[in-house]
C-alpha cells in the first residue's frame, strides 16, 4: 500500500510540474503577445502564485517521493538513470529558480505600466526574452525525466 501510495503521489508531483509549467508557459506567452500592460499584470500575478503553490510543491514532493520509491523498490540511488533524472532535476531547478523572480519582475513592470498608462518599458522585453529562452531547457529536462522515470534505462 506504502508503494502505491508512493508511487501514485511521485508520478501526480511529475504531472504537477510537466502540466504547470507548461500551462504557465502558455498563459503567459499569449498574455504577452498582447502588449497590454493591464492583462500582462493580472496573468503574471495569477502564474506567479500558482508557481509557488503548485510548482513549488511538486520541487519538494518529487525527490522524497523519489528517494521513497528507490528504497521500497530495492533501486540503487547510483543507477545511471536516477543519477541522469537528479542531475536533470537539478538542471531544471537552475532555470526555474530565475524564471520566478523574472515572471515577478515581468508582474511588477505591467502593473507599473497600466497604473501609469504607459507602454512596457524596453527592462520588460529583455526579461521576457530571458524568461522565454530558460524555459525551454527546463520544459525538456522534464520530458527527459519523466522518459527516464517510466524507461529506467540500462546506460
């Protein structure tokens, strides 16, 4: 019951972040392609909560789930595959630490914009540039992982 358990609530925090980051990803690529400054501050402020309630949770859940799962099935923590899936893990926590702040950063230019009535300053497109470029090496090392979760290569 333990490992079904176990199991179950790894592969919901895997989908948690493959399904956040991707509908955070989407929400704010279209609120953007808008340029108005009042709808892109109301869609960051709404992606940048649920990056914290939801992605945030799914971070800590995914490796104590993880290290669970690789005792009560007898797999070494030195397999190749749970050292590429770690290292992937860790990849994708380098890019999505700064993604958060930038997405907070983009929220805060918006909502000074639309108070002010004004265009988005030229700081707002460079931080989406940098934004938009981080998630694409994060967005791949989770599909990389959720391979090598359900594969379990032999290297």
């Amino acid at each position: 019951m333990i490992l079904e358990l176990t199991r179950w609530a790894h592969i919901i925090g895997a989908t948690v972040l493959l399904g956040t980051g991707a509908g955070i990803a989407f929400f704010m690529v279209m609120a953007h392609r808008t340029r108005d400054a009042r709808l892109i501050a109301h869609v960051a402020n709404t992606v940048v909560i649920a990056d914290w309630i939801f992605t945030a949770s799914a971070v800590v859940i995914q490796p104590i789930t993880g290290l669970i799962l690789a005792h009560l099935m007898g797999w070494p923590l030195s397999s190749p595959w749970i050292l590429a899936s770690v290292g992937l893990y860790i990849l994708t926590g380098l890019f999505w630490l700064p993604v958060v702040w930038i997405q907070s950063q983009l929220r805060d230019m918006a909502r000074a914009s639309a108070l002010a009535g004004t265009k988005l300053p030229p700081r707002y497109f460079t931080f989406y540039r940098i934004w938009f470029a981080c998630g694409f090496p994060a967005f791949f090392a989770v599909l990389a992982i959720l391979w090598l979760m359900t594969t379990r290569p032999a290297f």
